[in-house]
C-alpha cells in the first residue's frame, strides 16, 4: 500500500509518538544513571527496552525513503532488527518479573544470557531476512517488502514473537496481581515487627514496595497496548487483504511507536524514582532536606521472600 491522500496524517502521527518516545527513551536512560540506587536488575531491563525503542523510533523517523537508496536499507535494517530486540526485551522483563516474585530461580545470574538472546536473535532474523527477502518500501516506511516470501519472513521476525509475548504479558499481569494480594494477606497474618512504630515504618516500606511492583507488572502491558491495533489490522488483513482505512492506518502508526513513552511514564512514576528525582531536584537546589531515600528497605520476611527485594 503506497501513501495516498491521508498519507501526511499518517506520517505526522507515527513521527509524534515516535518523537514522544525518543524523549521518553531519553529520559529513562538519564534518571537510570542518575539515580545510582536504581541500578538493579529489573531496572537495568528496562534500560535494554528503551535502547532497542529509541533506535526503534530512529529509524521510524527517516520518513518514507526512496527505493533502492542507502537511506532505505538502514530504515529497513533498523526497524527488522530494533522492533524484535524491543520485543524480546520485553518478553525477558516479563519473565525476569515472574521468576523474582515467585522466587522460583535467581534470573539475575542469567542476565548475560538474556543479552545473547535479546540481541543475538535479532541480529540472525535480519541476516535470514536479507538472504531470502528484500528490503524495500513497505507502505509507510522501508521494511521488508510485501511479496509472497516478504509475508512469511514478516511473521516469523515480527508478529509471530510479537503476538506470543503480548499473550505471555497478559498471563504475568495476571499472575503478578494475584501473588501480590497473596503476599499482602501473608503479611497481615504474620508480621515481623515488634513494636507499634516499627510496624508503622514497615507498612510504609510494604506499601512503597507494593506500589513498585504494581507499576513494574504494567510495563509488559505497555507493548500490549501500543500493539494491539496494529495486530488487529494485520489479522484483519489477513483475511481480508484489500481492506484499507485511513483512520486505521493513522491509529496504527500513532500508537505502535508509543511504547518509549508509555515505559518511561511506568518507570517514572514508581514511588521511588519520584523520590530520588525530588531529592536530587532539591540538592541541585540547594533546599534538600534529608528526604528519605529509597535504597532496599528492610520488610516482613514473608514479603521478602516472595517479592525478590533485592532486583527491585
């Protein structure tokens, strides 16, 4: 499908949100170096989603190159080899959140595995497309092109790891709430503290560690979301190959570049980024007041031992 008469609406969506996830990119990777203590595991995966988005978006933003141009082949490069490492990320966050909460094996020792993955993998779905593929024009932008051989190499590279990970992130989520209310009601059966101000200040950590685990849990769904009208249009196309929308095409290329974004506000919005953010606001300032950091509090040892404190 060439760009037709709503072609320049559809550019200017996909290069708003792919802008909007670029500074969300950006300002991920900025407050995870500037906030030494949130450099842990779980927080170091998001780092490895929001480079693989921010390239991702990169190369959303060359526009629509000519074929056969070096400018089409990076494009197409770009987006076969970002949009899968974004995925495989994500899919290694999802898991990575599992495996800490329910304590069912130390995932962090495997965190070089997940790089010879999650970057590994792409890079041979790439190789395989430019053997058997072309790269080319593909509607919007350069991918790889829609012929017979270019549809199957789509969803083996792309939407197939796309649509398992959304289902997979659906299951976490869902798995996530119901082990979090577990461990609350554990918690209130058997508390670990032994007078009334300590049980205060344990609550208080319970709630913020709560809270961080919560917001975690939702960022896997963020790829659900940004992806979940590109997938429907694809499946719809499937079975009906003519079908051609303008308002569709926008939304899709509106909403699919936003996962940048959408991490960023999961991750800044954690009870304890919001507070060393503040805190080093107010040192640069010089109004800090000995705000209370964030670094590992002490909790109920049910909830430690099923929450991983020490990768979040």
């Amino acid at each position: 499908m060439e760009l037709g008469s709503h072609g320049d609406v559809v550019w200017y969506a996909n290069a708003t949100s792919s802008m909007l996830s670029v500074v969300g990119c950006g300002c991920t990777l900025a407050m995870f170096f500037l906030l030494k203590s949130q450099r842990k595991f779980l927080m170091r995966l998001v780092v490895y989603i929001s480079v693989s988005d921010f390239w991702l978006c990169v190369g959303n933003l060359l526009g629509k190159p000519a074929r056969d141009t070096s400018r089409c082949n990076v494009q197409a490069m770009m987006l076969t080899y970002f949009s899968l490492s974004s995925t495989l990320w994500t899919a290694a966050f999802a898991y990575a959140l599992s495996a800490i909460v329910n304590r069912s094996e130390d995932v962090e020792a495997s965190e070089s595995s997940l790089h010879l993955v999650a970057w590994g993998l792409p890079m041979i779905a790439l190789i395989l497309t430019l053997v058997v593929a072309q790269l080319g024009p593909a509607g919007f932008w350069c991918w790889i092109e829609n012929t017979p051989v270019g549809s199957v190499m789509r969803m083996l590279v792309f939407y197939v790891p796309l649509w398992a990970t959304m289902v997979y992130s659906l299951v976490v989520y869902w798995r996530m709430k119901r082990r979090i209310k577990r461990c609350l009601r554990q918690a209130e059966i058997r508390p670990d503290f032994e007078d009334e101000e300590d049980a205060f200040g344990t609550t208080r950590r319970l709630q913020e560690r709560v809270s961080l685990l919560q917001r975690l849990t939702v960022l896997p769904l963020v790829l659900f979301a940004c992806w979940a009208v590109a997938s429907l249009n694809r499946i719809w196309q499937i079975f009906f190959p003519d079908f051609d929308s303008p308002v569709v095409d926008a939304l899709v290329c509106g909403t699919a570049a936003l996962q940048g974004f959408g991490n960023a506000v999961v991750y800044g919005s954690t009870p304890a980024v919001r507070r060393e953010l503040t805190a080093l606001v107010q040192t640069w300032s010089g109004s800090y007041d000995d705000l209370e950091r964030s670094p590992a509090p002490e909790l109920p040892a049910v909830i430690g031992r099923e929450m991983g404190a020490r990768a979040v």
